[in-house]
C-alpha cells in the first residue's frame, strides 16, 4: 500500500517533469526561469497542507490522547518544514533573475519565513523533551498556537509591507495562465501532494514501529 | 465567582512574593536602564537618527525585558518543587492561567511605563501628547505579548534547555504583535490619530483575543500531566 503511494507519486512527478519542461510552453517575459513555479507553488501549497494537518492532528490528540494523532502531527510538520524550505529555496532561486535579489522582505516571502522559524522551534521542542507523552502534549498546543497565528502573520506581514510601500513589479509569473502553464502546474501540485502524502504515511510507520520496539 | 477567587489568590501570592523580594522588578527595571546605554552606545548620539527609529527601539526594549520576565513566570514553584501544588489545585486550571497572566501584565506594564519614561528623558521626546494612544498601543501590544508568554512559560518550565527554548518559540509567534505595535507607536508619536492605525489596532485586538483564548483552552494540558 505504501509502496502503491510511493510508485504513484513518483509517476506523478515524472508526469510533472514532462508537462513543465515539455508541454508548457517557454515563458515570453521570464523565459525558462518562470519554470520554476512548477517546484515553488506545489511546495508552497503542501507546506501550507502539512501545516494545516499538524494543526488537526494536534486538536485530535488532546481530544482523545491516541499516539496515532501524535505521530501524524509529527509527521506532517517534518514534512511541512522541509517543503517550506523548497520553496523558501526555490523562490530565491527564482528570485534572483526575476527580481535581481536572492531575498527581499516582500510580504509572501516573509509570511514564508517566519512560517519556517515557527515550525523549525515546534520541532526542537519535540526533540528537546524526552518523554514521549510530555512532548506530544506540549508539542500538541504549541502546532495550535502556530497555526493559529499564520493567519495573524499573513496579515501583519502583509500590511507592513504594502500599505507603506507601493506594490513593486515583484509578482513573478504571468497575471492570466495559458492553459498549458495551468495543466503543468496542476499536475505538479497533485504530484507533490502525492510525495508529501507517502512521506507522512512512511514516517508514521517508521514513528509506529520504534514505539513499539521501545514499548 | 469561585473562577475568579482562584485566580485571584494566584495574583495575591505572585505579587506577596515579589514585593517580599523584588529580586524580578529590581532586576528588569535595571535591565531596561542598561537597553537604553546599549541602544545610545550602538547607534551613537545622534538625535535624530535615533528619533526616527525610536518606536523599533522602545518594542525591542519592550520584549527583550519581557523575555526575561515571561520566563520566570513559573520559576517560583520550579524551584521550590511547587509544580505539583499548581497541579493539584482543585477547579478550572486556566483560573491559574488568568492569574499569571494578570501578574505579568502588572509586572511588564511597571517595567514598560519606567522604560518610556527613561526614553522620553534620554532622547529628549514628549510623549505628553501621545500619551492616551501610547497608553492603548502599549496596553493592547503587552496583552498579546504576555498571553503567549505566560503559555509558553509553562511549558518550557519543565524542560531542558529552557533558557534557549523560551525565546526561540515566543519571538516567531510574537511576530505580528511587534509589527502591530511598532506601526501603531510610530503613528502615535508623530501625532497621527488613531483612526490611522485602525487596522493594526484591530489586528493587534484581534490576536489579543485569540492569544488570551489558546492560554485559557490549553493551559490545563501544559499544566496536567
């Protein structure tokens, strides 16, 4: 089964591979560089979906105290860090050419970073705190107070940026997507969600199994 | 009414300790003096250099003293092995939550309005005028800062490494409240009304309200081992 995931997630991204380099036609302004958003938006998008599962899974287990929430919200916040630094990565990849900066202090940007911090801190507590009941509780509010706050973040980071800065040319892509841009994108974001969804699955087998080899 | 006696006593005694030994307040209020020799060595005499980034300065101020405040909110019952006291008090645990909050509220609104003062006399700005908005910005911004805190303070009570953990977790989340509240102390001294801000004022007012909600809904799992 897990296996079944993981062969279809590769397939997925080998499908993904061949709509962005070879059916999406060459970006007019950016050129090849604008190929990018088919790695940058996927990831962004599962970042925001593991974090949003931490978030559940987090409810779920101090509702009802079963390991299998725990070992979810840990999984999926592993997951959803590494994502976010793809796409962190990514858009400065991305970002260097297009806007002639590795980094700027642009609103998404920023909502993106501090998203990262947030999580890197919810997986030090986890490794910091020993014993495993202890850590899956307090890791368990500390994955609602983040997610709690991402919305706040969004928010301030965005006004701190816009309403005193005028909106610059720093919106990368183009504005209406041709359909073929949008099918490449499409199939990469069901890719990528495909790989996170196997990452979680196999972790959570892996977290399973040393809780029962130290039970 | 039970509800709010309990946390009451939480208050009373909090504060009959600090007032026995204002080891915390001595210590912040002079560490706050020392910020401000910091921030004046760091960035030379410049007046008005330091004029324009002087709301950054006063919130950075304001949460370096309040990170080593918050992370001594539970330092009394660790040390004195008073944790499972805390524990096994009978009744609603958040009622505990609402009385460190309320005790750290009071401690950090001490230590900000001394550090606002020693601002006004160092860099020679009058805060006369803007004093009823600077009263709501400061207000609404310590509110949030000292829910997360006070949270965040139990849980890194317990646990190794605390000094380190404490910060690294607050400061992201605390993220929009600073952003919040420099924007709006900004405005505020340099005499915009306060309809200006509006939209930060709501957002800080916004996250008071979530903040204060997590505190109360999640305490008792901090806290219940």
């Amino acid at each position: 089964m897990t296996r079944a995931l993981g062969w279809l997630a590769t397939l997925g991204l080998i499908g993904g591979l061949v709509m962005g380099f070879g059916v999406a036609p060459r970006e007019v302004t950016q050129g090849n560089v604008q190929r990018i958003m088919y790695l940058h938006v996927p990831t962004a998008w599962v970042a925001y979906l593991a974090f949003g599962i931490v978030f559940f899974a987090s409810i779920g287990y101090l509702w009802t105290r079963s390991d299998a929430a725990d070992r979810l919200a840990r999984a999926s916040a592993e997951a959803g860090v590494i994502f976010t630094g793809v796409t962190i990565t990514a858009g400065s990849i991305w970002g260097k050419p297009t806007w002639g900066t590795w980094w700027t202090w642009d609103a998404r940007l920023t909502s993106a970073a501090i998203m990262f911090v947030m999580y890197l801190g919810y997986l030090l507590l986890r490794g910091i705190i020993e014993e495993p009941e202890q850590a899956a509780r307090y890791s368990a509010v500390l994955g609602i107070v983040a997610a709690l706050d991402v919305p706040l973040v969004h928010f301030s980071v965005y006004w701190w940026r816009t309403l005193h800065q005028p909106p610059t040319v720093m919106k990368p892509g183009p504005v209406n997507m041709p359909p073929a841009i949008l099918a490449a994108l499409l199939v990469n974001v069901v890719a990528f969600t495909l790989l996170y969804t196997y990452f979680v699955v196999k972790r959570v087998n892996t977290l399973r199994r040393e809780h029962e080899v130290l039970a | 009414m039970r509800f709010a006696r309990r946390a009451w006593i939480v208050v009373w005694k909090d504060l009959t300790i600090e007032g026995r030994s204002k080891e915390t307040l001595n210590a912040l209020l002079f560490f706050s003096l020392l910020l401000l020799f910091l921030f004046q060595f760091a960035l030379g005499p410049d007046r008005e250099r330091l004029a324009s980034v002087l709301p950054g300065l006063l919130w950075l101020g304001f949460i370096l003293s309040g990170l080593l405040g918050l992370g001594r909110t539970f330092v009394g019952e660790r040390e004195n092995d008073c944790w499972d006291g805390l524990r096994l008090a009978p009744g609603d645990k958040s009622a505990i939550y609402l009385g460190k909050l309320a005790g750290n509220l009071l401690l950090m609104l001490l230590v900000e309005t001394t550090l606002l003062a020693l601002f006004a006399v160092f860099f020679n700005v009058d805060i006369g005028p803007a004093a009823p908005g600077l009263a709501l910005v400061v207000g609404l911004g310590t509110i949030g800062l000292a829910a997360i805190g006070t949270l965040f303070a139990a849980m890194t009570a317990q646990v190794r490494a605390r000094e380190l953990l404490f910060p690294v977790l607050l400061l992201p989340v605390q993220v929009p409240v600073l952003l919040g509240t420099v924007k709006a102390t900004e405005a505020v001294l340099l005499g915009e009304p306060l309809g200006a801000v509006a939209h930060w004022l709501r957002l800080l007012a916004a996250a008071d309200v979530v903040y204060v909600a997590i505190g109360v809904l999640t305490f008792d799992f901090i806290l219940d081992g």
